[in-house]
C-alpha cells in the first residue's frame, strides 16, 4: 500500500510541478511582450535576438550602427509609432546593464520606487530584484563587466564609475532585473576600455573617448565632441521643459531616441524595440522586407514565441503523458491492494455484518478507504510539487534571473484534487463491490 500511495504521490506531484511551471513561464513571456511589434537586430537566430533583447536570458546575435538603425528610429516614419534602442553586452554582479531612453520604462510602466529616473551619463536606475539580491542603495557606485560572468578579470575598472540614482518599484516585468542607464554611458565604457587596451599594446592615447574626456571621473571639464559633432556647453538642445544645465553633464538629452540621430553613424547598439502605428499589409511585410534587403535582421516576438512553445510543448506533452501513466499505474496499484486486502478481511466483513452493519455500509467503507488513499497520494504530491518548486526557482532564479516561486497556488490544482478522487473511487469499485457480495455464512464457515 505504500508504494502504491508514492507512487500516486509522484504522478500528481509532477502533474502539479508543470501546471505550476508552465503558468509561471507564461506569465513572464506574456507580460514582457508588452505590445512590441518587432525586434531588429543583427543577423543570427531570431529566437536568441528576442530572448536576448525582451527577455534577457541570452547572448546578443552582434551589433547594427545607427546609420543602419537611424531610418527606424525617425519620430516621422509612416508605419513606426516608437523605437526603442538596446545597447546590451556588460553587467554587474551578473544583473544586465542596458544602454536605452525613458521609453522603455514607460514601456513596462516602471516607477521609481527611491531617487529619480536617471537623465545624466552614467547614472542608472535599477530593478527591484537588483537592488534586492545585490543590496545596492541610491548613491552606490560601481564599475561594469563584460558579459554576464561574475569575473574581476572582466571589469571596466578603467573608465567611468556609474552611479545609483533610482530604485524602481516591483513591477513583475523584465525591468526589475535590469541596470538602467543612457546610450551614450555604455559606448563611453567601452570606448575607455578599449583605448586602455591599446594604451597596453604600446600606442600612445589621450584617452578622449571619442572626445569624452573623463579626468577622474569628473566631468566638469568635458569638451563633448562627438567623433567631431561638437557641442557647447551653453547649448541646450533636447533639454527636457524646465530642466536646468548640468554643469558636471552632458547638456543634451540622452534620454530619447532621437538623441541618438544626431551620434556618430559608425556607432552601434544591439537592437531596436518596435511598435506599430498600426497591423497594415506594409508593417506585415516589413521583417522580410529587412531580412531581404539589409545587413540585419528583424523577428515579431509574437511568432517566435510560438515557435518556442511548440519546441517547449514536445517535452511538456512527454512529460505530462509519464505523468499519467504513473498515475493510472498508482491506480492499477491501489485497486491491486484493496482487492488483496479484502481476502485478508473477509471474516472481518462478515463479522459487521452479523453485527448489524448492512451491505451497503460496507460498500462505502471500501470506497471511503479508496478515496482516503488518494487524497493522501494528493497532498504529498502537491507538497512535493511546491517544495521541488521552491527549489528550481532558487537555481532559476541563479541562472535566468528571474523570480519564481513554489509559494503560489493554483485554480488547477483544485482539478487535480477532483482527478485524484476520481481514481481514487475507480480504484475502489471493483473490491467495494466485493465487500458488497460478501457472503456471511460462507465467510464464517470458512474460518
């Protein structure tokens, strides 16, 4: 009898961990689509360009400059109603810095739960789960790393420090685990960087930054020529209304996209965020217009969605086919064992019936022992289910990033109780039918 209630246990314990799975999984992707149309990006796997840039549990396929990226990003184009840039590839503590504007926290509805939203280079905003996992308070200073590992080796020591300047609220999105700043920040890291690099192979540099010269990390003496487009400090082009000139910053908006027209063409960033001013036969047409005709390359997240669902689906439907299998198999176990029990209680069965309990009674004591059965094999395997849970959302949580949880429960999961019932009480026909027939006289003759 117990190995058939484990057995029990493990079907509606792994039942119960792929509804719990699954849901969780969804609700992610769902949530984080949050009505983009279409990603560019660089040639490569589509699927990875999206997790990449919506989802952020992959490698980017490569970079696209801004004159590649420039048409889309005009605030005049016919069919796009926003663009949103990405400028991905270094991390904290292994949390993605992302280089965009304001409107991707619009995008996921962010607010700021503590400081401001940035608007200087090399102030960042971070997601809750940041600020929680990696204990980051407003004020804090830190230098990026390459990539995703957590590796000294890795670190940007040599250019700019960025600076917490806001902590967002909660918001159940992609946003709360990202490190949030400007454009223009993430290509300063990397241009300091990479002049270091050279600095070390023997070749003299003033260390400009395409013409960000950062002395000490003030910025209080910056010339500000772009790769040759200079910019006075007096200018206040872009300024948001009312906002006054920093002078230990850019005088520019670095906070929308079209700040980015004005950049050095040969400059690049990861990819672009699309939306539509509308679903028209030329938006349709336009990722295969950009597949066809240009260096990069542009997925609808909607479809490469599916195609991962229906890849994820092969291995879901194996597993949720196991798991009935080994409940009908539990099943077939509990009917086995009350059938052999009730040779072992017939003189039993018969004795409450010479003691006045009717056929009937004894029908439903064998059914009731069934049902009990089950509803025991159900709670270990719904606990079993939210521990296992428990502890893949720990390890996903190490991996991806992102917040699961075993804590949660589930409209389905009441479903499963009705199942297992159900098997329970099929189990228990056949031998409660027994219990029914017993004959008395026969019985006590017997024994």
């Amino acid at each position: 009898m117990i190995l058939s209630l484990v057995l029990f246990a493990l079907g509606v314990g792994m039942i119960a961990m792929l509804l719990l799975l699954n849901k969780q999984i969804s609700e992610k992707f769902d949530k984080n689509l949050a009505g983009i149309d279409l990603v560019i990006g660089a040639k490569g796997s589509p699927l990875q360009m999206i997790l990449c840039s919506m989802y952020h549990i992959d490698s980017p396929t490569g970079n696209i400059s801004i004159k590649e990226a420039k048409p889309f990003m005009n605030p005049k184009h016919p069919l796009i109603k926003q663009a949103i840039p990405l400028s991905l590839g270094d991390s904290h503590r292994g949390y993605r810095i992302v280089g965009t504007t304001h409107d991707l926290m619009q995008l996921y509805k962010a607010e700021v739960a503590q400081g401001k939203i940035w608007k200087n280079d090399f102030e960042v905003n971070v997601g809750a789960i940041v600020a929680d996992k990696v204990g980051i308070k407003i004020g804090d200073k830190f230098h990026s790393s390459h990539g995703f590992d957590i590796n000294d080796d890795l670190l940007h020591d040599d250019g700019q420090a960025f600076k917490v300047v806001g902590i967002l609220e909660p918001s159940g999105s992609v946003i709360d685990q990202l490190i949030l700043t400007n454009t223009q920040s993430v290509w300063a890291v990397h241009d300091s960087h990479d002049h270091d690099h050279d600095g070390e192979h023997g070749h003299s540099h003033d260390h400009s930054h395409e013409g960000h010269s950062h002395d000490d990390h003030d910025h209080s003496h910056h010339d500000h020529d772009h790769d040759g487009h200079s910019h006075n400090h007096n200018e206040e082009v872009g300024l948001a209304p009312g906002a006054a000139p920093d002078s230990h910053q850019h005088n520019h908006d670095h906070t929308t996209a079209q700040a980015l027209l004005e950049e050095d063409e040969t400059k690049e960033i990861t990819s672009l965020l699309i939306k539509f001013k509308s679903n028209n036969f030329q938006s349709l047409n336009m990722p295969r217009n950009i597949n066809e005709n240009t260096n990069m390359q542009a997925a609808k997240p909607a479809w490469e969605l599916n195609r991962l669902y229906s890849m994820m689906g092969v291995g879901e439907d194996f597993l949720r086919r196991l798991a009935l299998a080994i409940v009908l198999v539990s099943a077939f176990s509990i009917f086995i064992s009350l059938f052999s029990s009730l040779k072992d209680r017939k003189y039993e069965l018969a004795l409450m019936r010479v003691m006045g309990a009717s056929r009937g009674k004894l029908f439903t004591l064998i059914i009731l022992e069934g049902l009990i059965l089950a509803v025991i094999g159900y709670v270990i395997g719904i606990a079993l289910s939210h521990i296992s849970m428990e502890v893949l959302a720990g390890q996903m949580q190490d991996s991806y990033k992102y917040s699961f949880t075993g804590k949660t429960f589930l409209t389905e999961e009441w479903y499963l109780l009705a199942g297992a019932l159900l098997v329970g009480l099929v189990a228990a026909l056949i031998p409660a039918f027994q219990a029914f027939r017993t004959n008395i006289s026969e019985t006590l003759s017997n024994n």
